[in-house]
C-alpha cells in the first residue's frame, strides 16, 4: 500500500532550496541526503516517522480512515 500512496528519494539540494526543507506534518528539518517521501494525495514531503504514521492510517485506495471514536458534531 505504502508504494502507491507516496514516493520515495533521497532529498537532494534541489528540492531543498526550491519546494521544502522541513516535513509538511511536523515541521522538522530536512537536510541534504536524508530519505524522504512525497505524499501523493496532499502534495507534501514528509519526513520517515509522519509517512509510517499516515501510512498506517490509510487504506488500500491511500485514503486515511477515521476511527470510529465520535467527534464533537455527531
């Protein structure tokens, strides 16, 4: 599932100085030479730990599922 759902490359100078150089869900530095991985369906690098997180909340079709917990307008 992981594969379809997002991309993955080492992150280069180039995509440093001219789309990010800090994951878009927790705001963390990314440097030249680290792993990184493109979220297909928001548009957004993401460092290792938030794509595991993300990833875990997906489904096959690289949606994220809400759990069933109720929310505050049920």
């Amino acid at each position: 599932m992981a594969s379809e759902c997002f991309v993955t490359q080492e992150a280069t100078q180039e995509i440093l100085l001219r789309v990010t150089n800090v994951c878009a869900e927790c705001y963390d530095d990314i440097n030249e030479g680290d792993i990184i991985h493109y979220d297909m369906q928001n548009y957004r690098y993401l460092c290792k730990n938030c794509q595991e997180r993300l990833c875990a909340q997906m489904n096959e079709n690289c949606e994220v599922v809400e759990d069933d917990s109720p929310g505050l307008f049920c």
